[in-house]
C-alpha cells in the first residue's frame, strides 16, 4: 500500500484506477458477462505458455519433433506446460464461442456497437489462423498431413488460390520454409496483430460502454461499478476455467504421433475437434461441387458474419422479438453441431485398438524380441517366425506359461526366460493374440 | 438494494460496501494468487531443470585388454555418444592405459594436470612429456619435472570378460587437488 501511495503522489494513479476500476455496468454485474474475461484470460494463459515453450522448441523439420519429444519427456513440467498450451487452445476457442453467442443473443452487435463485433470477429480468424499455424509446430505426422489437406484446400480457390497455396507454403512443397514461416506467423506476427485488435476491442467497449440487459425495465434499476463484483465474477471463472485446463493437461497426456514421414501417404489425418465439422461437410461434397464446400461456403459464412449487424437491421434487442436473427443463429448452431457430431461418432465408431496391445508391442522392442523374431518381415531368424502366432496359438494361458518359462511348455526351446511383471505379461500375451491373418 | 450505495463519481452507479465489498476484494485476489502459484511453480521448475541437470558418465568401452601391452602405455580412442538436449552427438577422446604388474589397467585421462594441454608418451625416455610447458611424468604418473602441481589424474576403469571399461572426467588444471569438472 505504501508503494501505491509513493507512486501515486508522483504519477496521480487515483484517476487511472477509476476509470478502470468504475466503469458502469448496465443492469449490474452478472455471470452472463464473464465470457469475454476468460477470453482474454485464456489468450494471456496461451502467450505466457507459448513463451515457455519457445524456451526449448527449434522450428526446423529435423529438430522440431524431438525438441517438443525433449519438453514431453526430459523437462521438468514439460508435459504440463505443453498441455496448457494445447487445452488452453480448445478452451479459448469455446470461451470465444460463448462470449459470440452471449453477444449475439444479447443483440450487442447493434448500433452502436457494430465495430465492436466486427472486430471480435476479425480476432475470432486470427484465433482460428493461430490454431491452424500451430497445429504445424510439433511435426509429426498428424501436424504435417492436416497441413498438407488444409494447404490443398487452399488451392482450391479459383485463379489466386495455386498462388495463394505456394505463398502460405513457401515454396512447392510443404518442408523447412512452411515450417519457419508457420512458426514465425504463430509466434511473432499473429500475437501482434491480436494485440492490437484486442486493445481496439476493449477501447471500442470503453468508448460505447458495454450493452447490458435486453429490457429497459432492467436496465433502468440502474448501473453498477465493474469492480467490485464483476471482477469478483470474472476471477472465479478465470480460476475455474484454469483448474480444468490444469487437470486435463495433468491426466490427459497428449503424445505425438510418429516423427513426420512426407513419403508415407497412408497416413489419415484427423483435424482438430473445432475444425471437425468442417472436416465432415468436405466428406459430403465431391467433383465439381467441391469448391463450393472448401472456399465458398466459408466465405459466405465468414462474410456473412462480419457484416451481420448491418444484415441484421432490426432495432429491437430482445431475442423474443427477432424471430428471424434467432433462426438464423439456430440453423447455423445445429448444423455446425450436427455435423460435429456425426464426425465424433464416426470418429468413435472406428474399431479402437486395446491399449494393451500397443503396450505389448512396445515391450516386444522393448525386451529385443524382435532380435530372434521375426513380424512381417522385420526382426531376426532364429526363433518362430511371429507374424501370425495369434491364429497358430489362439490360447492365452498357453503364452502366459511360455513367457514365464518357455522350456515349461516348449521343451528344449533356447529362448530365454524374461523378467516381466505380470501387467507386461498380460500386455505382452495380448499383442501376441492380435498377430491374426484377419484382425 | 440496502447493502448498495450510490456512488457518486461515476455517474451514479451502484456500488458495494462494506464486509460485501470485501469479500468480493479478497475472493479476487484469492483466485489470482492460485492461478499465480498454478504457473509460477511449474514455469520455473520447467525453465531450470534442465540446467541443473549434470551430465550422465556412462562406461564406455575403449578396446580388449589384449590390445594393452604389458609395461608400455597404450593411447585409447573413447567415444561417447553426449546428449546435448534434444541432440545427439559424438564426442572422441583418448586416454592412456597402463598395464600393471599384476593385470589390472590404471588409466590416466589425456590432459596435463598443469594448464590441460595434450602429453605424449616417449618410449625411448620412458616418460609422459608435455610440449606446452615441458612438464614431464613418469609411468606411474609422478610429476617428475616441469611446473605440473600434480600427477596425471587416473580414471575410474574396469575390466569386464576382457574389455577395458572407462569413464571420462575431466579435471580442472593448475592445483594441487584434485578438482572434478
């Protein structure tokens, strides 16, 4: 306090704090409004994180993927830090959804606060341009062939769109320059830009003060200051939004995927779940009708919600009395969440491999056994060739015993006797039943 | 609204007072200060673990023992694979083994104990000799002349189904003690 009142004598901060600290809310402070704080809450939780992960990530192809490897497995927190970056984006995208519908809803788009949507607007595409630049980083194989699909439907666009692809490329083929361009645009130009835009966002809510209730009759019980109950407000949420980050980055691990491998064109790549429905509708459009789907479809939509407040020109703020605006979020929320839907399902309905199998075919490198065995085609001649001992030995108790002691049920075997625990014997025994000529 | 007051700089709005007011004050800074601790903890854990973390000496092998002749020292080429955050790299260096009398290998590492520069052994003199400064040891590794303030500082070896194992120190140069890097 003491230190406030020294710098406060010399830099007359009591004026400063008022206008920050009392701004009149219309109608009083309410939950509703906490959206637009966790927003920016989330984007400072990204910028610090992201600092941190700078720290240690290279933007090169050769060692970009094992220098995030290096943050996940030797640095203290590592995973932890790099989890918050990674949920802190999913989580910035629904704070930005529910801060859009809370305004939409609200009608606080209307004069005269259009600019003040159409910049939230342009900062929910640079949100979305951050998302897609940094899905690239980590370089492993999912990174690259999002990319690589995301690059061609770029090109999809008439006349500029080969041009346009080769610019955001850097070059004709995605590698070292898309790296350290999508690095440098994630990194250093975006955050500029989104600054900027944030700072315009918030001057612009200073400027024409925030919408408030729908009603008069609400509105007219008067104003109150934004400190101290909507920063109260705004603080839980913040906390409540950071403790859920925090557990999912905790006890959700998010491992890379293989080292990225421009030869292996089998790879199938799944989007993030936010472009997911996007990822669904492109399913449902083919041959000549495609463009219409990758570039002007979006382009409508994107348009359409940049300049809503002037196609929207109904006065009135309350949702019950704009039918037509209502419908029009609706149709758009339902289709949007119709087809995400249908892509999580379809994503789930996709036989999903037992754990335990993986684990057992890490231990199978694990222990060496590819050194006397051989799985398709890989591995050593001296031992049983493997690549189909779940059809050959379909019995479970009859791997247990071997592994315990292979001599016990395959008499004068040479192979030796291994120090596995029992979960790894279990984990071993399930990828040995999954070795089948039909899976 | 008994619990609000009419403030009345800001155009009249309400605003809460009292033990309310507090409460809102402290709930703030109580979610602050957990979000703080939720990141200050982990980020600095996260920037300084690495640099506190000391490199790991493995044994590495440097030949057969066959290959050490009895009485004479024997340079050997060490090479270790050294983990340099997330690279890998081959670092190479030599070490001189001698055969004792009774089977086992002492090795010495390859820098002078003076100023750290690279000696030689001369068979003829049979003696390890420093071009820098003229230091000179014997087999045993005694300083035998020349400004060294010690002998040649011995590295930790083993000998394992007849190969000769070796972890690579090195030692700071010019005292007396011996001073591991």
């Amino acid at each position: 306090m003491r230190i406030y009142q020294w710098l406060d004598s010399r830099l007359n901060l009591k004026p400063v704090e008022r206008t920050l600290l009392d701004e009149p809310i219309p109608g009083g402070a309410s939950w509703i409004y906490v959206f637009g704080s966790a927003t920016l809450f989330l984007f400072l939780l990204q910028a610090v994180t992201g600092m941190f992960l700078a720290v240690y990530y290279a933007p090169t192809p050769d060692h970009a993927y094992d220098s995030i490897q290096f943050i996940e497995e030797q640095v203290t927190f590592g995973a932890f830090v790099r989890g918050l970056h990674h949920w802190g984006a999913s989580a910035m995208v629904v704070a930005i959804g529910l801060h859009m519908l809370q305004a939409f809803l609200y009608g606080a788009y209307k004069p005269p606060r259009e600019m003040m949507w159409m910049v939230g607007v342009v900062l929910f595409l640079i949100v979305m341009a951050f998302a897609f630049t940094g899905y690239l980083l980590p370089w492993d194989q999912t990174a690259y062939w999002a990319t690589q699909i995301g690059l061609n439907m770029v090109g999809t666009v008439p006349v500029v769109g080969e041009f346009l692809m080769r610019v955001m490329r850097g070059g004709e083929v995605l590698g070292a320059l898309t790296l350290s361009r999508f690095f440098a645009v994630h990194v250093l130009f975006l955050p500029a830009l989104l600054i900027g835009l944030i700072a315009a966002h918030l001057f612009i809510l200073r400027r024409v003060g925030p919408a408030g209730p729908w009603t008069d009759e609400r509105a007219s019980l008067g104003s109150e200051t934004f400190y101290p109950r909507q920063v109260y407000m705004d603080a839980v949420v913040m906390l409540v939004v950071f403790a859920v980050i925090s557990s999912l980055a905790l006890l959700v691990p998010f491992p890379l995927t293989d080292k990225a491998d421009p030869s292996d064109t089998s790879f199938v790549p799944v989007p993030e779940w936010y472009f997911l429905f996007y990822y669904e509708l492109l399913k449902y459009v083919h041959g000549p009708l495609e463009p219409l789907a990758t570039w002007v479809l979006p382009m409508l939509v994107v348009l359409g919600m940049l300049f809503w407040p002037f196609i929207d020109r109904n006065p009135v703020r309350n949702p019950i009395k704009r039918p037509a605006a209502l419908a029009a979020g609706a149709v758009f929320l339902v289709v949007v969440f119709s087809l995400l839907g249908i892509s999580l399902k379809n994503l789930y309905a996709v036989p999903r491999v037992d754990p335990a199998i993986a684990k057992g075919r890490a231990l199978f490198y694990q222990f060496g056994c590819v050194g006397c065995h051989r799985i398709h085609g890989e591995g050593g001649a001296i031992g049983p060739d493997l690549s189909f001992v779940g059809d050959k030995r379909p019995d479970r108790e009859w791997h247990l015993k071997h592994f315990k002691d292979p001599q016990s049920v395959s008499p004068g075997s040479f192979m030796p006797k291994f120090p596995l625990t029992d979960p790894q014997l279990n984990e071993l025994t399930s990828y040995m039943l999954s070795l089948k000529k039909t899976p | 609204m008994s619990e609000h007051q009419r403030g009345g700089e800001e155009g009249g709005a309400h605003t809460p007072v009292g033990t309310r007011r507090t409460f809102f004050g402290w709930v703030t800074k109580v979610a602050a200060g957990l979000i703080g601790l939720g990141l200050v903890i982990p980020l600095a854990g996260y920037v300084i673990s690495p640099a506190l973390k000391r490199r790991a000496r493995p044994w590495v092998d440097v030949g057969s023992l066959a290959d050490v002749p009895p009485g004479d020292p024997k340079q050997l080429d060490h090479v270790t694979t050294i983990q340099d955050g997330y690279l890998k790299s081959q670092s190479q260096k030599a070490v001189w083994a001698v055969k004792q009398p009774d089977g086992q290998v002492r090795v010495f590492s390859p820098m002078c104990t003076h100023l750290g520069c690279g000696y030689r052994w001369d068979g003829e003199e049979r003696q390890f000799k420093c071009p820098c400064h003229g230091s000179v040891f014997d087999i045993e590794g005694k300083v035998v002349a020349g400004p060294a303030p010690r002998p040649l500082d011995l590295l930790p070896s083993k000998i394992e189904n007849g190969r000769l194992l070796v972890v690579f120190k090195e030692f700071k140069p010019g005292t007396r003690e011996v001073v591991e890097l």
